[in-house]
C-alpha cells in the first residue's frame, strides 16, 4: 500500500537503514499484560506482524481469558509457573501465576487455589499421604530416645541451599535443638541395628534434631521442621554452649554470630 511506502521512504531519507523488527515474544511464552491498569499473567497464543509492529493473543491464567491485538508495550516477560510454584514452596509440578499481590495456584491433580494458604494445606495433606506410607515402613524401627547423651538439648546452625529457579539458589539458615537419639547399641523389629552409618558402614548413633516454625522467616515456606544427622554431622553444626540461653531461641538471626568456625 502506498502508506507503506511513504513510511518507507520517511525512514531511508534519514540516512538510517534499519534493520527488519524482530519480534521480542514467541507462542507459548509466559507473559505479563498491562490491562486497566494492572499486570496480568498470561500465555501467548498467537503472533502477527501489522505495519512492522508485533501483536499478541494471549489466554489469562486467572480466568482464562482470551484477548487479542495486544501491542507489545503491553507486554512485559512473565515467571514460568512451575519455577514460581518451587518459589512459593511447592513442588515444581505444581503451577503458580500472580493475581495482582496474590497467587493462583494450581495442583498437579487439577484442583485451582487463590489463596496460597489454602493452597500450601492442600499441598500437605498430598504430601502427607506420600509419607503416610513411609511413616508404615518406619513403623519397626526403634524409638527415638530421649534423654541418656550429653548432646539432647544442644543447639545446632544448619545452613542449606534451597534452588529457587534454574538460576537462583537461596542460602537459608535455621537453628535446631537436637531432641532425641537412636543409639549404635538399639535394634529395629527384626533384630537389625536401629541405624547403620552411610559413612562407615557401622552401627551408629543417629541425632533426630527439631526446628521451631518461624512463620516470619522470609522463606518460611521451605523451613525444615524436622532433619536427622550422625554424630559426626552434628559436631560440625553445634553452636557453643558458654553462656548460651537454652531457653528457645526465637529467631535464628541474633544468634548467627555466636557460632565459631572450627
């Protein structure tokens, strides 16, 4: 048409050969679109290319939605919903998107959440009865022992990498209180050792160590609740015990310091 010549012919008189545009998303990319005002997540199905500009069809994931001819000024890159979901503490076959300041979730077996309480209960009672049949296999080994070792009561630093995306790893910390001990000398139902070290191949003391909940913790979701270490483990993870309050300790972060590198 002839309005494409004009514009044509505008862009060489200045002297500047441009290059042909290059669309900056593809189908099937995770998006964000500015809608009334907002930012929605969503999942580009369509491209089309009008008088060197880019347009999009896109499907929302808060009700899914479809829109089309949106410009890409409108566009900005979305989060890949399983690497959100592993963010938020679920597990990467879970699907996450953001609804303004809030999240939809999705669960593996298709049930949707808008709220992400709701959502993480749902996620535990699945993962609940994964480790019910687990808890049956633990049935026979002997019980913790409470009391009897020197080490019942300690504090201990546990540090750990959690992968937040392919690209982000997160460094959390959390402070324990080693609760209870399987002794070398213990044996399960059928008469085994009630632990055999991995590192020696041996019968072995084996530390059960709890950590309190710290719903303020800026990672709270992927806090352990529990860990189980050997004895040579938990030498390296006890923080002193010199004027140390065993009163409970509220928050990991104060304490941080008092730990002496051997």
């Amino acid at each position: 048409s002839s309005n494409n010549n004009n514009k044509n012919n505008i862009t060489t008189t200045t002297g500047s050969h441009l290059l042909p545009p290059t669309p900056l998303y593809a189908k099937g990319d995770v998006i964000q679109v500015l809608y009334d005002g907002k930012w929605w997540e969503a999942t580009i199905t369509k491209r089309k290319k009008k008088d060197d500009e880019f347009y999009y069809s896109a499907y929302y994931h808060h009700d899914e939605a479809k829109q089309d001819d949106i410009p890409e000024d409108d566009i900005r890159p979305g989060e890949d919903p399983g690497t959100l979901a592993v963010s938020l503490g679920f597990t990467s076959d879970w699907k996450a998107s953001r609804n303004g300041s809030r999240y939809i979730l999705t669960a593996p077996t298709g049930e949707t959440f808008t709220s992400k309480k709701a959502a993480m209960k749902f996620f535990r009672e699945l993962q609940g009865k994964v480790s019910a049949s687990a808890a049956e296999e633990d049935a026979g080994d002997p019980p913790w022992r409470l009391e009897g070792h020197e080490l019942i009561g300690r504090k201990i630093l546990w540090s750990f990498e959690h992968r937040a995306s392919a690209t982000r790893r997160i460094k959390i910390e959390q402070i324990g209180t080693v609760a209870g001990y399987i002794d070398a000398k213990d044996k399960d139902k059928n008469g085994d050792p009630g632990f055999v070290s991995e590192a020696t191949g041996q019968p072995a003391n084996l530390f059960h160590v709890t950590f309190e909940d710290d719903p303020n913790h800026p990672y709270a979701p992927h806090l352990l609740s529990a860990q189980d270490f050997e004895g040579y483990e938990i030498q390296d993870l006890l923080i002193p015990s010199d004027g140390e309050d065993t009163g409970g300790v509220e928050s990991g972060n104060h304490k941080k310091k008092k730990r002496r590198r051997s």
